[in-house]
C-alpha cells in the first residue's frame, strides 16, 4: 500500500479543514515546500496536493504552490482543486504534478473525462470520490453531487478509470477512524477498483488496517501534522 500524505493549500498555506468545513481550517505551515521536504526525507514518495482555494472558486488558484514543491522535491504529486477545462491538465503537468485529481467536473460532466482521458490517458488522472452518507459531494464538498458513491464508481470504471480515491467527509480531519466498512464495500461491490483511502486516519494501526483490507494507497493529512502518527512509522509501509 502506497502512503500519500495530503498538503492542501488556502493562500499559499499548508492547512486542514475538519469534516471539509472551511471555517473550521487550521494552519500548520506557512510554507509547504518545508512540509513536502520533510515528507521527501522521511521516504515518502508520494503527494496529494489539493487546491482548497480553487475547487472553491471553480479555478486553479495555487499553481505556483505546486511548481515551488515540484522543482524542490522529487515527489510523485497529483494535484487537484478547480480543474475546469482541458488546458488546466496542461498547466497542471508542465507545473510538475505527474497525476491530476479530477473531482466535481468527473460528477457534472463525465463526457469531458472521457475526452480527456482520451488525450492523456487513464494513468494520468486520479478520481475523487467524496461522500457523505454515500452520497458524492462536489464544489469543495459545498454541494450535492446527485449520484451515490457505487453508481459513481461504476461510471468511472466504464471509462477505463480504475485509480479512485474515496474521502468520507464525515471522517475527515476529525480523527476517529476511516471509514472501513464503507472501503470494504466498494472493494467488494468493484473487484478492479485500485481503491486510496482518504480520511479519518488517526494512528498507525489504522493504516495497518486500510492495508489490511487491500486498499491501494492511504491519503494521510491531519494524523502526521497532529504527531498522532510518524512519518517514521510510514515509511515502514512503504518497505
């Protein structure tokens, strides 16, 4: 299983919400390139980078943030939040993300994934999948997607899709546990899923579980900058 810490960004910041609440945001670092080195030096390869800023505002807003971290560290990053239109994915790539995260637009217009994935492939995107009692929320979690989480799956797999990450809002940021049911059943019900669970880890143990149970990867925020688990501890997994 893959550990990918999560650097999400309003203004420039390294912060998290809690539950997706954007009044509910703490700051953890003023400079995100610090954090992305930390992670870099502890043997993390991964990174999760998402514009809170821009899924917002319905735009890329910290595109700067992410060339800062990308010509600092070796990271492998997919970088989401406001991806509107097929030039974003350029802008994205050229800034030095190697995946783009794709969100609200692969809920409202899955016609234009197709598209895309067409032109740059399956590979280069990573899906995500945020729910509130199964059902998908979009716009910065701001809104109702319309869709439940399997049907959403579902959609995604057809077109070729199969890397998806799935955040349970209510978990997120709060520290009590991820959602393992929740990832048990979509693994179940989407046998070639390659699933990443995204929120509420809140100890090594419960990534051990998320392995445990054949998730893909793990997207890890609020435990690491809380100290609740080490990136030392981390790094084991990835061994």
């Amino acid at each position: 299983m893959e550990i990918i810490p999560a650097i999400d960004i309003i203004d420039g910041k390294c912060v998290r919400l809690t539950k997706g609440d954007y009044a509910q945001q703490k700051i953890y670092n003023e400079n995100p390139v610090e954090v992305a080195k930390e992670f870099e030096a502890a043997g993390i390869k991964r990174l999760h980078m998402v514009d809170l800023d821009g899924a917002k505002a319905g735009k890329i807003v910290n595109l700067k943030v992410l060339e800062a971290v990308a010509s600092q560290t070796n990271l492998v990053i997919d970088f989401g939040g406001g991806v509107k239109k097929i030039s974003d994915i350029s802008d994205i790539i050229t800034a030095g993300a190697a995946i783009v995260t794709i969100g609200s637009l692969a809920v409202k217009h899955p016609e234009i994934l197709e598209e895309w994935l067409l032109e740059f492939g399956p590979d280069k995107f990573l899906i995500g999948a945020d729910v509130l009692d199964r059902k998908i929320k979009i716009s910065g979690w701001l809104v109702d997607g319309g869709i439940d989480i399997d049907t959403f799956i579902g959609k995604m797999l057809a077109l070729g899709v199969r890397n998806i990450f799935c955040t349970d809002i209510s978990k997120d940021g709060a520290m009590q546990g991820p959602s393992i049911d929740l990832y048990k059943d979509i693994m179940n019900m989407h046998t070639e899923i390659k699933l990443i669970a995204s929120g509420g880890v809140s100890n090594f143990h419960d990534v051990i579980e998320l392995k445990e149970i054949g998730c893909s990867g793990a997207i890890i925020g609020k435990a690491i900058y809380e100290g609740t688990v080490t990136l030392k501890e981390l790094s084991l997994i990835n061994q």
